[in-house]
C-alpha cells in the first residue's frame, strides 16, 4: 500500500510508530508543545489518515485506540520512490549526485554506499 503523507501527519505518525496504541488525549498531550495542536487538529489529521489506510482505530473501554496501519519503513520507501520520481524524473544517479554536491559526504557515508552498490551488484550475478 502506498501512502503519501504530508509533513505534519509524518509528525503525528512518528508519535504512534513510537508507541501504540494511544488515544487522542494522549496524542495532544504529547504533541502540544512541539506543535501545538488543539484536540480538535489531532481528531481532524487522525481522521484523514484513517481515510488514507495509515492509522486504524479500536474502540477502547473509554476512548479509541489508535494504532499505525502502516510499517515505517513501507512509508519511507513511498516517500522515497515519490521524491525519485517527482523531483528527479526517476534518476537515481541525479539524486545521488545532488546529495553529494549539496552536503559531501563522509568516510561512513562512502562506505554505507559502497556496501549498498556492492550488494545490488551481487544481486545481479
């Protein structure tokens, strides 16, 4: 399933990929001061995202259970595969680069991309 999620249900899906399940006092308590976002705004993005097949809900003794529908990494692989094809027109190679020019690269990155290009190419023979 692909789920394209804009900033700030990133923000709230990063709070219940932290811990779930948790409800929307929960969810306002611990995002007000980083946000501050009204139960109301909480209740309004939970929705959209339920909507989006990203959060579900169970229905608790006294209030929702919310829970993500979704794996964090199956969100960031279609944020990634967006991002590739929106902005680079698929080009991987013209990402890579532009990374490397706009913010260089250290030994740990080089080695992490070497092993990355070293196992794709393993994959192939």
């Amino acid at each position: 399933m692909t789920v394209d999620l804009s900033n700030s249900e990133w923000k709230l899906m990063d709070r219940l990929w932290e811990q779930s399940p948790r409800t929307i006092t929960e969810l306002t308590a611990s995002m007000r001061e980083e946000t501050g976002w009204s139960k109301n705004t909480i209740i309004t993005m939970l929705s959209r995202l339920e909507a989006k097949g990203a959060v579900r809900h169970e229905e608790g003794l006294r209030a929702k259970q919310y829970f993500p529908a979704v794996d964090r990494e199956e969100a960031a692989l279609a944020e990634t595969e967006n991002l590739l094809s929106k902005v680079y027109g698929g080009n991987l190679g013209l990402m890579v680069s532009n990374l490397v020019e706009s913010r260089g690269l250290t030994e740990a990155d080089i080695a992490e991309l070497s092993a990355i290009l070293e196992k794709a190419g393993g994959d192939r023979a």
